[in-house]
C-alpha cells in the first residue's frame, strides 16, 4: 500500500476549462474503438494524415521477383524511411528483426500463384496469428469483378468480422485483372463496395482521369498503389498528383525497390507524401541522394 503520509491533497481541478476530446484525424474513422485507432495512427502520420507504406508482399503470389531476391539485403536498409511495411508472416518472421518499431501491415489472403486464376483466394492467415505478430493492420486483395468475386468479398467481411473482435483494422486491396477496365468508374464501384461493407482503408490505383471523383466518394482513406514500374520521375508526378487529388498515402513497392536507387527514391517519395513536395523538386532531391551513394 502506499505511504500516504505527506501527501498533497489535488486541487488543479480547471474548473473554468472544459474537458475536450480531439477528433480523431483520419477520414472516416472518427467512431472506431481507441485500438483501432491507435494502429492507424501507427501506419498513417498524424501530422500529415497520410502514410508511406513499403509494399514487399510480392513473393506471396511471384516468387522472388527483381528487386525482392534478398530482402535482407535490398530491403532492410529501406525500412527506416517508411511508415509501414507491408508484407507476409513468413518474410517477418525470417527476416525482420524482432527491434523494428515500424508498423506492420500483414499479407492474410492468398491461395495461388501467377500460373492459375489469381481470384480464387482464401483467407490465408488465422487472426490469432496477426495478434502475435503485433500487426497494425491485415490486407485482403478483393477482386471486384473478377471471377471469385464473392468468394474474394467474404474473405474481406470475414477478416473485417474478426479483426474488429481485436481491434485490428482491414485493409481491402482492389485488384485490377487483365480484362478489367481501369478507369474511374471501375475505382469507384471496387472502393464504395470495400468501404461499404466495413474496410478501414483501400489500396487502389491511380488514375489521370477522374480519380479525385473516386477519393471524394469513398467514405474512408485510400492509399494508391504503386504499379509496374516507371521512370523516378514519372513515380513521383503519380504519387503527387494522387496525393493532390485526396490520397491518404502510397503504397509502394516496385517503383522504389526496382529504382536505380531505392533509398534515394522512397526518401523522394515521402518530401512529396508527407511536404506537398513538388515532383520536380522532389526528383531533383532524388538525384542528389542518388549522387551521394
């Protein structure tokens, strides 16, 4: 018990100053419990609203493709310019040092590989699994249109179910097939139905035309993917023009490790997400850090 002796009675009470409680400052989110909000604040900056997200999740579907051969070694050194990291149980338990205070949003869906229908997903990863692993958030690919549509679509509900048990949030990744048309209509079917039926954030793509239409109608953050890979310059206007036009962030991974320089390319990436940087200055940044290597 404690000594009670010598001690002060309160009487900073304020009473001329009423209590407040701030807003919670990511779109759509206000209403959550204080765990979820707790890991968004995690892989989004409260200052800026918004999250560079180290997409390295590739492997779970490609194989070891350019630029992921050796995650210890053209990753790692990347991992302390990014928000979050977004990848699979198996790469962060193998590789990841256990020290990282980064937030992790983890792979949970999966089932087949470029060689087959890449729709025909399962939840791959039970929840308790994601509590051990300490994640901020868990990512679900939903294939809106795709020949697994519903199927994809439960995994989504499932994961939003249980994740919600735990104060997990879900991420629900819009995925594009070959025989989808990308524009903005399409974003804005796959993202209203994502956020409709609960998830807490979207990976989308970018698109010239239209896309702020797809952020103004989309009741929660999105955050863009990156895509196939392009020039420095033209990753940046991308990001920039995203961010501009409502983007909550970037998720992305082959447009800063397949870079000429990935730590010079995703230290760019982040002037533009988190300072409004313009592309120009911000690839001007790049080929200064380049040049510094």
């Amino acid at each position: 018990m404690a000594d009670l002796d010598g001690a002060k009675e309160a009487k900073s009470f304020y009473t001329d100053i009423p209590q407040k409680t701030e807003g919670f400052f990511l779109k759509g989110s206000d209403s959550l419990d204080w765990g979820m909000k707790n890991r968004l604040s995690r892989i989004f900056n409260p200052e800026s609203g918004r999250t560079v997200m180290l997409a390295v999740d590739h492997g779970y579907f490609q194989g070891p493709t350019t630029g992921l051969e050796r995650i210890d070694i053209n990753i790692l050194p990347l991992v302390k310019y990014a928000d979050t990291l977004m990848l699979t149980r198996g790469i962060l338990r193998s590789i990841v040092p256990a020290s990282t205070t980064k937030s992790i949003v983890l792979r949970v869906t999966g089932g087949t590989s470029i060689l087959k229908e890449l729709s025909n997903e399962e939840i791959a990863v039970d929840i308790e699994d994601s509590i051990r692993l300490n994640v901020c958030a868990m990512a679900v690919q939903v294939f809106i249109g795709g020949e697994y549509e519903k199927q994809s679509i439960t995994n989504m509900t499932r994961m939003i179910d249980i994740g919600t048990r735990y104060g997990i949030p879900t991420l629900a990744v819009t995925a594009v097939g070959k025989d989808m048309a990308r524009d903005a209509r399409y974003f804005r079917l796959a993202t209203r139905i994502c956020a409709e039926l609960g998830a807490h954030y979207i990976k989308s793509y970018y698109i010239e035309d239209g896309f702020d239409t797809v952020t103004a109608c989309c009741p929660v953050p999105i955050v863009i993917a990156g895509g196939k890979k392009i020039s420095e310059s033209d990753a940046l206007k991308m990001a920039y023009n995203a961010i501009q036009q409502g983007a909550g962030g970037v998720d992305m991974g082959r447009n800063i490790f397949q870079s000429e320089c990935p730590a010079a390319m995703i230290q760019a990436v982040r002037a533009v997400v988190h300072h409004n940087e313009k592309p120009e200055k911000a690839f001007d940044l790049y080929k200064t850090l380049k040049n510094q290597q």
